[in-house]
C-alpha cells in the first residue's frame, strides 16, 4: 500500500492521492459508486421481497428451503460464467434479445447496451439478490408471529403493523445487508470486465488496464486507485459492525 | 399462499433461471447460419481441446494446493487457539475479516509490488505466488467454517481424556481432534475449491493461465463453444457448493457463503 504515496523514483509523495480527485481517475469512482449503490439499494429491496414471500405464512416450507439452497450456490456464480450466461440471454444475439425482437420490439434499437453500464448492474443482481436473500432471510424469522397476531388483535391494520412495528425491526439489518451488498459490488471486477471487454470506466477494470494493458507509465497510479477502494471499503466495515450489532438485538 | 408472494417469487425463477436456458440454448447450437437445433458439437470442441485439460488440471492442482497448505497452516493453529489462548480468538477474527475489506482487485496490486523480486521458482509459477494468494483468500472461509467446527467440540475434554491415555500430541491431533472436526473442514475445503477454480482477478492481473482465464479466452474468440465451455464450469460450481450444503447439515459447518469469484 505504501506504493500509493511514492513517485517513478520512489520519493514519497502525495500527488498520487491528489490525482484520484481528478479527471479522469474521480469518474471512475463515480461509476463505481453509482453501480454499487443502485444494485445494493435495488438488490436489498427486491431480496427483502423476494425472501419475506418465501418465508411467510401461507408459502409451503420446500420453497423456501429451495430458495436458499438456490442462493447459497447463485451467490457463488459471478465472473467470467456469470457474463457469458448474460450475453447468451441479453446480448445482440442473446435468446432474450430474439424473443423480444420476434415480438417486435428491438431493446438495442431503444438504447438497450449490454454492454453498457445498465448492462453491468443487470448482471450483478444475479448474485447481489441471492446474498440479500441469505442475508436477510434469519431477520425476516426474527419478525415473530406473535407480534402480527398481537398487532391485529389491537386493531392495526397491515400497514400499520408495517410502518410501526416490521420496518423498524427490519431496519438495522437491511441497511446492513446493503452496505455488504454494496462493498460486494464495489469490489467486483471479473463479471464487469468480461461483459465489457473492459469497457466499462469502473476502478478495479481501470487498475487492472495498468497491469494487463500497454499503458505501464506509471504504477504507483494504480497503487493510488487500489488505495482508494481499500478505504471507500473500510468506512463501509466502520458503518456496517455497528449497525450488525444493533441487529442482533432482534435475532434469537 | 398470498398472491404478491406468488409474483415475487414467479419474477425471481424467470430472473434466476433465463440466463440459465440461455446458455444451455447456446451451448447447443452449431456454428453455422441456418443449422438444426441442437448439437452436441461443442461439447466435443471442449473435450478435444488441449488447453481446456491443461488449465483445468493447473486450476485443480492449484485448488488441491490452497487446501492442503490451508489446512495444515490453520487446523493445528485454530486448535491451539481454542484450547489455550482463547483470548486471542477475536483478533484472528478480526483478521479473517480483512480479505473482505481488501478485495482481490487490490490484493494482487499489493501482493505484486511485495513479491517483486522474489526467486523465479516463487514469483513467475502458479504454485508459488498464486497458491500464497489462494490461501490468503481462502483463509476466512477456512477460519469461520474451522471456528464453528472446533466450537461444536468439546476441545479440553478431548484433548486431556487423551492425553491421560497416555497419546502424543501427533495422535490427539490426528486421530481425536482431526475426526471430531470432519465435516468443517471438508465444508472449508469445497469452498476453497469453489474459489480458486473461479478465480480471475489475481490470475490475470498476475499473467497466470488458469481455468477462468482460458473461460475468458474462449468467450472473446468463439461464441458457442463458450456456451458449453460456461455451462461445465456453472456445474462445476453447482457441484461444490451442494456437496459444501452436504457436509455442512452435520454440526456446525454452517458459515458465511460469499466467494471471491467475482
């Protein structure tokens, strides 16, 4: 890490880190942010939804234990398979695309991009969903029966019981599981860069362009760009360690 | 059943399971305009292809590697702690979280600058430098599985009712402690298999042609074998992760299932 503070001759220096706050370096970590914030805010919510449908009473026991099982191995999937499953699906030739286009509706004459930012956040719900599901699954057991049954015994009605009693004991733990949601997709590089070709202007396909590609001016940028996603990640673990022992509070 | 559970969960097979079809539908198809449906051409592709064995071989040796140095470095290390410095339990804790917050993109932009200059036979090999960062990588999953696994067991009881039989340490080790924990660190094994065979970040930040790296290869270059080629390594993962579900029913192998693969 010490690379990130030193110039070509090695002499410490700060204009690395100066560096990240400009063009083009500071939009690269916008992306990045505005990925990993609209697939963990969009993952959270529809995994809560998803998994609360498969936990409630009334959904017969095997579908959420097939559920589970399901998220335990798609949360594994990611990288380079996981790109190729979306190109065969919603990419120019994909079997998606083809439907649609025999429906009469052509996505990329509409602006549609795999290969596109867009594109990038559809692939990564494949496994932001599933780990919001594992995630949140013990907290949504943690809603106890009683406290509906009491709640209608009282007389509130299903929105009441959400606004006053569900949500607010949901809350520490959801917004836990979109910060891990969000430092999983910060992090990821491999399914970004296939489904690209590296394209995409996020950090981690920028640090590798400084390994893998021509462009081997200077290291120490990388080093810099590598520093900077170590410590967007360690504010994430600062906000999210508290916020996991709040919601403990309501798990068994 | 209530009918917006039935929408959710209708909406997520379809998510969940298209992409899925969509590469079985592509692995079955032949590389020319016009042809029948369904092929097994590509299949054949990947079995008589030279370098699909070669990385796939270096992929599982590398795997068989992480796990075999994994464990040695960590069952004897986690046994220790839990029997005699049961203080220290939450620093290694601590440290087992770090992977988490140094994710593989920067790992390997440290471990590259680190290592640099190390002997050829360490640096420029798989079995070096990318096992070392396997087990670096693997090392949370093994730690929390292993952890779960020794907190099921009464660790000081066996250790002295065999000790009082008269057993070295070897034998308490090998023959008391290593059955009684089984399970866990079968579940830490078919994680760490999970991981490295998807591994792609450090692999090719580090120039090393491992499995994922010839996956990415070939779906650059030829479509429709990919197709077969990415469907081999779903039921790859599939086949882990199930065997890792498996073991984990027995007691206390259960932990976090997120892998480094993305």
């Amino acid at each position: 890490m010490l690379g990130a503070f030193q110039d070509k001759a090695d002499h410490a220096t700060l204009a690395n880190i100066r560096l990240l706050f400009q063009h083009p370096y500071i939009d690269a970590y916008k992306t990045s942010l505005e990925i990993s914030l609209v697939t963990a805010v969009l993952g959270g919510i529809i995994g809560l939804l998803v998994a609360y449908a498969a936990i409630r009473e009334g959904t017969p026991g095997f579908v959420r234990s097939a559920l589970t099982t399901f998220s335990g191995v798609a949360a594994n999937f990611g990288g380079i398979p996981l790109a190729f499953a979306w190109i065969a699906t919603l990419g120019p030739l994909g079997v998606v695309t083809v439907w649609l286009r025999n429906l009469g509706w052509d996505p990329s004459a509409h602006g549609f991009q795999l290969f596109s930012k867009t594109g990038v956040e559809i692939a990564y719900m494949y496994f932001q969903l599933p780990l919001m599901i594992l995630v949140i699954a013990p907290a949504i057991d943690g809603l106890r029966r009683e406290w509906r049954e009491a709640a209608a015994n009282l007389g509130a009605k299903q929105w009441q019981f959400w606004r006053y009693v569900g949500i607010p004991v949901l809350m520490p733990s959801l917004l836990g599981a979109i910060i891990l949601l969000f430092g999983n997709s910060f992090a990821a590089y491999a399914t970004a860069y296939s489904l690209t070709s590296g394209s995409v202007n996020i950090v981690p396909i920028l640090i590798s362009a400084y390994y893998t590609g021509n462009v081997l001016d200077n290291p120490h940028i990388a080093q810099a760009l590598a520093f900077g996603m170590f410590i967007v990640l360690a504010l994430m673990m600062i906000i999210y360690i508290p916020l996991q022992r709040r919601a403990a509070r309501w798990s068994k | 059943m209530a009918p917006s559970a039935y929408v959710w969960l209708l909406l997520a097979a379809a998510y969940f399971l298209i992409p899925l079809y969509a590469t079985l539908d592509f692995s079955l198809k032949e590389n020319k305009a016009g042809a029948p449906c369904c092929t097994a051409h590509n299949y054949g592709w990947v079995i008589h292809n030279g370098d699909f064995w070669h990385t796939i071989k270096i992929s599982f040796l590398l795997a068989l590697e992480t796990i075999v140095i994994s464990l040695i470095l960590f069952v004897p290390t986690i046994y220790w702690v839990h029997l005699k410095l049961p203080r220290l339990r939450p620093v290694i804790a601590f440290l087992a979280l770090i992977p988490f917050i140094v994710p593989p993109i920067v790992m390997v932009v440290g471990l590259l600058r680190t290592f640099k200059g190390t002997p050829h036979w360490f640096y420029a090999e798989p079995w070096g430098f990318l096992a070392g960062a396997y087990v670096i990588l693997a090392f949370p999953y093994m730690f929390f599985s292993l952890d779960a696994g020794f907190r099921s067991i009464d660790v000081h009881t066996l250790t002295e009712a065999s000790q009082s039989l008269g057993a070295k340490w070897t034998t308490t080790l090998f023959r008391v402690i290593l059955p009684n924990i089984r399970s866990a660190a079968l579940a830490a094994s078919f994680l760490t298999l999970a991981i490295v065979l998807g591994e792609f970040t450090i692999a090719n930040l580090a120039a090393f042609h491992t499995f994922p790296i010839f996956l990415q290869y070939v779906n650059e270059s030829q479509g429709f074998p990919a197709g077969a080629l990415t469907l081999l390594s779903f039921v790859i993962t599939w086949a882990a992760m199930l065997s890792l579900l498996l073991v984990g029913r027995k007691r206390g192998a259960r932990s976090a299932l997120i892998t480094g693969a993305r």
